[in-house]
C-alpha cells in the first residue's frame, strides 16, 4: 500500500531541484517542516563546492557555493540558521539560513588558527564553538563566537590535545566532548601528518562555560596510532567514537568505541569480518536514538556498519561503494557517498547526477 | 559499467590457472617499479655505507666527496621509492625512521647538535640508534653530518664522533632499506596480497580495491610534491619565499629530489601499463600524462641549484612555480580524467578525507 508521504516523495525525487524552484516560498516551507531535512556539503561534477540542504529523498532544498571544499555542518534550532566548516586547514566557515530569510554570512578564522572543519551551537543558539589549530605552536583549540553579534569570535580554550576534529554537546547542555585526533598538521605543509610516529590521540570533555577540562581519556600506548575523529551520542547519553588507524595496515585494530563521562571509556568489539570491512578507517558516526542505534561508515572499506547500542548486536553491514555521510532518518539512517549516492533506511538507492557528497551528513530537521 | 572491473574479469578469464589469476596491473606495477624501486634505494645505502666506512677510516676531502656524492644518490633513490606508502614501509615507522621531514620544530636538528656535542655513544651504535628519536636516525640527521654547520672537518681526522654517528645512520638506514625490501620478496607477503584480492585476504578484497591503493599513490604522490614539497618552501610571491623549509636545502638536493619523486610516479605508471587500459578514444590522457611529466623534469633541471640561489633568480623561480602548476595538472588527469576513463571513482571521500 502507497501512503500519500510515499508518494511525494516519489514526486521529489523526480522532479529534484526544480521542483523547488517553482513552489512559493509558503509551499517550501510547508514541505520542509513536514519531511526530515538534512544538510551535507558537497562537490559538483564542475568541481565547485558548496553546502546543501536535502530532503530525505535526495532533492536539493536549498544551496550556497562556497569558495573551496566544506566539511561539516551544524544547525541551530532556534535561530534555523546551519554553519558549514571548511575543510582542514581551512580558514572559513559560512553561516546560511534555507529558510531564506537573511543572507550568508562568512566567519574568518582568526590569525595562527584554522578551522579542522567542525563545530557546534550552544542549546540557546547563542554561542557556536569550533575546533581550531593553533598551528605554529600545535595545539587543539575551541574558537567560541556570539552568533548574537555576527559570530564575532569572544575567546578560546585549549582541547588539550592535538588536531581535534568533531566535537558534540552532550545532553547536559554543558559539557563538550571532543575528539583530539592526535595528528599534527600545519598549513604550511598542506595536509602531511608530522607526527605520526608520537601521536597521541585522546578524548576529552570539557566544561563549555569556563572551558575546563573535566576528563581526558586515552587508549593503551600500543594503540597510540589509532586517531579518535568522530562521535554521537546515544539514548543512553553514552559517547560512541569512531577511529581511523594511521599504524601499518597489516594491523586491524578495534574502530569503535563508546565512553560515559565520569564511568568508563574503551573500544568494543566487532566481528573480524565487519571490523575488516572498514579498512582501518570510520569516516562518520551517527546516532539514532529512537531507534536505539549507532551507524558507522567507511569511504575506505566502501561499507556502512549499524549497530544495536544496548547490546552492541550488529544489525546490518551495507556495501556502498564510497559511503561516509550518514545522519538518523525514521527507523534507520540516511547515508550519502562521494559518488553521489544517497542510501534510504528502508534501501532506496537515489543517483544524483550533479552532486557528490562529503563526508557528513546531518540532520537538522 | 566499470570498464576497468571488466577489463580485469577478462584478464583473470585469459590468464586462467588453478589458482586464481593475479591482477595484472598489479603485479607488473610490483615487478616493474616496486621491487627494483626499493632494490636501488637499498643498493644506494650500501655504496653510501662503503663510503663513509673509508672517510672513517682514513678521512680527506676527496672521500668527504665521495660519500657526499653516494648520499645524493642515496636521495635520488630514496625520492623515488618514498612514493609508496603503505606495505613493510610502513611497518615499525619505518617511513619516518628513514626520513623525518618537515621536522617544523627543528627537533631532529637539536637532537643530532646534542649528540654531536655529547658525543652520545647510544648514537653510534646501529643497534641502539633505532630505539632513539626518528628525527635522529634516517637522511635528515645523515644531512646535517654530512653537509651541515661543522661537517667540513670530516674531511681531516679528528672528527671520529662524527663520522661514526654518521656511518650508524647508513647501517640503520640499510638495515630498514633490507627490511622492506625483505617485505616485498616474501612469496606470501604483500606482494601476493596486493596482486590477488579476495574475499580472505585481509588488506584486499576486490581488484578495485587493488587498483584503488594503486591510484592513491599517484594522487597522494602529486598532492606531496605540490601541497608538502614545493609550497612548503615556495611561496605564492616570492616574499612568502622560506628557503630553509625546503627539503634537503643543506646538501642542494631540494630539487633533485623532488623531480625524483614525479620520476618515480612516471616509472610506476609505465611499469603497471596502465595506458594500456584506456579505450582508444582516451588514450590522449596517457599521452597528455606524459607530456606533463616531461614539462615538469625539465622545469625542475632548468631550476636545479642550492634553494636560496633558485628562489633569488627570477627566471629560475619561475620554473619552480611552472613546475607546481603541472603537479596540478597531472593531480587533474589522474585523479579525473584517467580514474574516470577507466571507472574507478575518483575518490572523493574515501582519498586522505577527515
């Protein structure tokens, strides 16, 4: 039985982005609230880039160019306003609003920083944080700026670590967590790892109004090449990481890891065959916190891992050739690829013949 | 669909045996460029060793010489192999162990002066030098002795400290230099691995998966010369200029050793016969392939010379920063054009992503 949701979105998809462009702007903004909407940043096959907002059967709601490769992007809810990172070692990040209301605006990393292409809004949307590097003297920072007065950047504080990449809010509404990949990069040198030989990863929450550290953790000194880069948070409140491993690839360790501030943190098992799927590198984590699951994806290994966060049960392995973006959507998860794909949670595979996707996807809607 | 992917499925069909058939480009790409690659890097180390065990033995200028001579070949070789990242190199931070570069911090630098100034006797021994610092042991340490602040006495005696932590470093870069190639010679090794994916081998699964590593050495190779090698010291104008950020500026093989790596790209893209896939209506890419790798030597011969002199030279600059322009080039007609002509995906996310 087709239900009348099925059939939009059936609708959308045929008709993509001019669809769009014929609706009155009271008719777009009723299709946004009633679909989940997502945003992902992306290459088009001209080679510009840009950031997108998507409906969950791959239209493209809404787009601004950006001036090179985007990485992530996050949203606030109040303000309705999402903000995409450049890529590492980028130096900007560019504010839209899809709903169409004001123009971009474009937040300029400060002198001796740049962005790692990361970041995120304060529950009042008053305040974005962004991971930085201090580069000249390699160390991780959080760049904080007032979304209230232009994203004017107020002050910093230490990761206390280096090179970190994603950083969430935990439920508290306070406490940042922050993934501290380990890996030393300065702009001078393009994107070479110089340190790989002594990295050390770690996982840190820190307090977000007074940018105290409240936890550092790290993994075992024989794991000191695995760099922890991406998070989500489950129902549970517990913080699942995902890891890409710079050691040698006749090594396989362990890529996914769960913490709970203040009680444990260590990497869990997988079965070798889905372990090896993943080829030493988890380009994206995302939560499902209805549906009690955690997804990770590997542009490396081609594959799209879900997993039950109760039990730590493998529910499925897709085989997607490039996969990486993913963010929650109904039961499942919605997952793009850098081929252009987008993979529904009940399996639709949409193509897109203008676009490929980067490595996030969220949800912002 | 994939043209490649059905290209190999005939190869495996045409070169049928009980076994399964290898991966033909693979194994020509190991046969052909990786083994004798590493082979040289390994042969260069030993006439490198020889040398600096007669400067030891009996120093003078001419064997001082000599041995400067034999680490300019050792770079040569080493800038060619280096392109290959991943195997038995990148075992026990081999990669690293051999060359440590960009050191930003001068930590290797500061290591080898105390050394030298303490005449640290764990430094001089082969057995000990390889548990120190990475920054002490490979080809940037061996630069400073040979070429740096001091290393023209080693052309008289007396400097006994010197040239033994000098002669520790070719042993311990010899002995890596035989580790890896070792690595590549074992029958059931990474040779095998690379050249026969399958669903239980543990590194490759699938030829795309095989030729994909194959891929990322050139686009990663391209991305080093340009983003790492070359903007590292030259600046988009000539007062973003940092001569001493430029590798090997010490011994004047900055230059050198980058036209090494784009020649070691060039010779891994003959040996594997890749060209030989394209349908005849993009056999223009190999060709424009080509085309670019001899714009890019001789830009670089033309500019060849000590950093500081290059970059104070207008005219000779220019074939520095032309030269960067065709890394972009080539990054464009490999990443692009060849990955698409034959099918693979150009790698978007999955090549070096965050």
């Amino acid at each position: 039985m087709r239900t009348p949701l099925i059939d939009r979105r059936e609708l959308l998809k045929a008709a993509g982005a001019g669809f769009f462009a014929a609706l009155t702007g009271r008719a777009l903004a009723e299709t946004m609230q009633a679909d989940a909407v997502f945003a992902t940043a992306y290459q088009r096959r001209d080679g510009s880039y840009g950031a997108a907002i998507l409906s969950e059967a791959g239209a493209v709601l809404h787009r601004i160019d950006l001036p090179d490769r985007g990485h992530d992007v996050t949203f606030d809810p109040v303000s309705r306003r999402s903000v995409v990172f450049a890529r590492k070692p980028g130096t900007f990040a560019m504010v839209f609003d899809h709903t169409g209301g004001k123009e971009p605006v474009t937040i300029a990393s400060i002198g001796g920083r740049h962005f790692f292409g990361h970041g995120v809004f304060s529950r009042d949307g008053r305040l974005l944080y962004a991971t930085e590097n201090d580069f000249d003297n390699a160390a991780g920072m959080i760049g904080v700026y007032d979304a209230s007065a232009d994203f004017r950047r107020l002050e910093e504080f230490p990761t206390h670590g280096v090179g970190p990449h994603e950083l969430l809010l935990l439920g508290d509404g306070r406490t940042l967590a922050v993934a501290n990949g380990g890996i030393e990069t300065h702009p001078d040198f393009g994107r070479a790892k110089l340190n790989l030989s002594t990295m050390r990863p770690s996982l840190v929450f820190i307090d977000r109004l007074s940018g105290d550290l409240i936890e550092r953790h790290e993994l075992q000194p024989e794991l000191h090449q695995l760099s922890i880069r991406h998070m989500a948070v489950d129902r549970s409140g517990a913080v699942w990481f995902g890891c890409q491993h710079e050691g040698p690839a006749s090594e396989r360790p362990a890529l996914v890891g769960r913490a709970r501030p203040g009680e444990s943190f260590g990497l869990i098992d997988m079965p070798q065959d889905v372990l090896g799927g993943l080829r030493n590198y988890v380009g994206s984590v995302a939560a499902n916190t209805k549906a009690g699951m955690i997804a990770v994806s590997s542009p490396q290994g081609n594959a799209l891992v879900i997993i039950e966060t109760a039990g730590g049960r493998i529910v499925s392995t897709s085989r997607l050739t490039e996969v990486c973006g993913v963010a929650p959507d109904g039961r499942g998860f919605l997952a793009t690829t850098g081929a252009g794909e987008i993979l529904g949670p009940e399996g639709g595979l949409i193509a897109t013949e203008e676009y490929v996707w980067d490595n996030h996807l969220s949800r912002i809607g | 669909m994939r043209s490649l992917l059905l290209f190999l499925i005939a190869m495996a069909i045409a070169f049928a045996s009980p076994a399964r058939a290898e991966n033909q480009v693979i194994a020509a790409a190991v046969s052909g460029f990786v083994k004798p690659a590493y082979g040289a890097f390994q042969t260069a180390s030993a006439e490198l060793s020889d040398d600096m065990d007669a400067l030891c033995a009996e120093p003078s200028p001419d064997r001082l010489a000599a041995a400067r001579e034999a680490f300019a070949s050792l770079v040569t070789a080493w800038s060619e192999a280096e392109i290959i990242r991943f195997g038995p190199v990148m075992e026990e931070n081999r990669l690293e162990r051999i060359l440590f570069w960009p050191d930003r911090k001068s930590t290797g630098l500061k290591q080898v002066q105390r050394a030298l100034a303490e005449k640290d006797a764990t430094a001089t021994d082969p057995a000990t030098l390889k548990s120190k610092s990475v920054a002490m042991q490979g080809l940037g340490a061996l630069e400073f002795i040979l070429f740096g602040t001091g290393s023209e006495r080693l052309a008289e005696p007396g400097e006994d400290y010197r040239c033994a932590y000098g002669r520790a470093i070719v042993s311990n870069v010899q002995g890596i230099a035989s580790a890896v190639v070792a690595g590549w010679q074992d029958p059931a090794g990474i040779s095998a691995q690379w050249a026969n994916p399958g669903a239980d081998n543990p590194l490759f699964r699938t030829d795309e998966e095989a030729v994909t590593e194959l891929f990322d050495i050139f686009i990663h190779g391209l991305e080093m010369v340009r983003d790492v090698r070359i903007n590292g010291f030259l600046g988009e104008e000539a007062d973003g200029d940092r001569p001493k950020q430029a590798i090997f500026w010490r011994s004047g093989a900055t230059t050198g050793s980058i036209t090494a790596n784009l020649r070691g790209m060039r010779k891994l893209f003959e040996a594997s016969q890749l060209a030989g896939l394209l349908p005849p209506d993009s056999a223009w890419i190999a060709d424009s392939i080509g085309f670019e790798f001899d714009n890019a030597e001789s830009a670089l011969e033309a500019a060849d010379g000590p950093v500081a002199e290059i970059l104070a030279d207008a005219a000779r600059r220019g074939k520095l920063a032309y030269a960067r322009l065709v890394t972009s080039s080539l990054s464009e007609l490999f990443g692009v054009r060849l990955a698409g002509a034959l099918g693979l995906t150009a790698g978007f996310s999955s090549l070096d992503g965050d």
